[in-house]
C-alpha cells in the first residue's frame, strides 16, 4: 500500500464498499456512489466467485482499510494464530490498537493516511513520549496526544467537526476535547472495532 499511487477511490470500487481512505471527502463527494463498477475493461464475473476468491478479496480489503503492505500482514496474521484467544479477534485488535489508527479513531485526523502523517512528522505523544512510528502499539491505560500547537490547524478543525457529526469515537477510549487527547480505557471489544471484515475468512485464507 506504501507504493500505490493511482487513484484511492479505485480501491473502493474494487472492493465494492467504501473504504474511507480520503476522509472528510468520502462523506460528501464519494466516487464510489457515483460509479459503484468494478474498475478496468474486463467483463464483469458471470456466476458465483470461487471460495478462494471470496477469502482473497476480504484479506485485501482488511488490508487496504489498515494500508498495510502484504508482508507486515501476513506477519500479524501468524502472531494472531499463536494467540490464545481468537485468531481473527487478535488480529483486528492489533491493527485497532496501532498508533495511526488511534489517532483516527480520536478524531483529530478524517483519513488514516492524514493520521500517519501526524505521527511521522512528530505531532504526537503517547504518556509524555514523543512516538513517530505509525505502528507503535498503543496499550490500556496510554494516553494519546497531539501537540497543543496543532489546534488551530485547519484540518484538525475540519477532523473534529466531522467526528462529532458521525459520531464516530469508541467507547475504549476517553477523549479530552480540552488538550485533544484521549486515554485508552481498554482493549476494544470485537463490537468496537472499527473494520467491518468477516475475520475467519482472513484466518482461513492464510491457512490453506
């Protein structure tokens, strides 16, 4: 995902759902509403996919959603499958629980794209420390901030507004709209996290 450049509304066209990769612009001009298609001059599939097919297609949208290259993926996958708990349940918290992502999910960032941005370029802090790691695993009881300076930015303003009208903030978290920061309270439950995917398909697809 690092190297695609072509258009990101493709992605969503391809996987047939909306994936919000350009934020704020995907609740209000959203391609995919206007061409739903399957991109490319190939016919369209006649019949039903095969199951190997149904299971790729899942993989790869988890993927997109989490922008994540195949390899670091599939690493998850088998630190999911040693886990005690359930293989896919794991996995989603791990990606759920990754620092860009929390910076999403707080709302101070509309794309997960722009939330890796924050973080790289130093803009945020976890328990006083400054993290420039998109990947860093955030743990219960860390607190997530973006740097004070940061409020007044347009496309924090922007983020904000646009959390409050989707409602979008988990009940793992604790969000002080205050210092824009958010105390994770907990591991999220199943319910809350925020990749809609059939996890055992993904499981299952790396099990063959």
């Amino acid at each position: 995902m690092a190297r695609y450049t072509d258009s990101v509304c493709k992605l969503c066209r391809r996987e047939q759902t909306k994936l919000f990769l350009k934020g704020d612009k995907c609740h209000t001009k959203c391609v995919f509403e206007k061409h739903p298609t399957t991109p490319g001059m190939a016919p369209p599939q006649r019949g039903k996919p095969s199951n190997y097919a149904i299971r790729l297609r899942e993989k790869q949208k988890l993927r997109r959603l989490a922008m994540i290259n195949e390899r670091p993926f599939e690493r998850l996958v088998q630190q999911a499958s040693k886990s005690v708990e359930s293989s896919g349940t794991h996995l989603l918290g791990a990606l759920e629980m990754r620092l860009d992502n929390v910076v999403r999910r707080m709302g101070v960032a509309t794309s997960l794209k722009t939330a890796r941005q924050l973080v790289l370029h130093g803009h945020i802090k976890v328990s006083g420390k400054r993290i420039s790691i998109p990947s860093y695993r955030v743990k219960a009881g860390d607190v997530v901030a973006l740097e004070p300076k940061l409020r007044e930015n347009v496309g924090v303003k922007l983020s904000l507004e646009t959390s409050k009208k989707i409602n979008g903030r988990p009940s793992f978290m604790q969000f002080n709209e205050e210092d824009l920061s958010a105390k994770i309270l907990r591991q999220p439950d199943r319910s809350e996290m925020g990749f809609p995917v059939t996890d055992q398909l993904i499981i299952e697809y790396y099990s063959k």
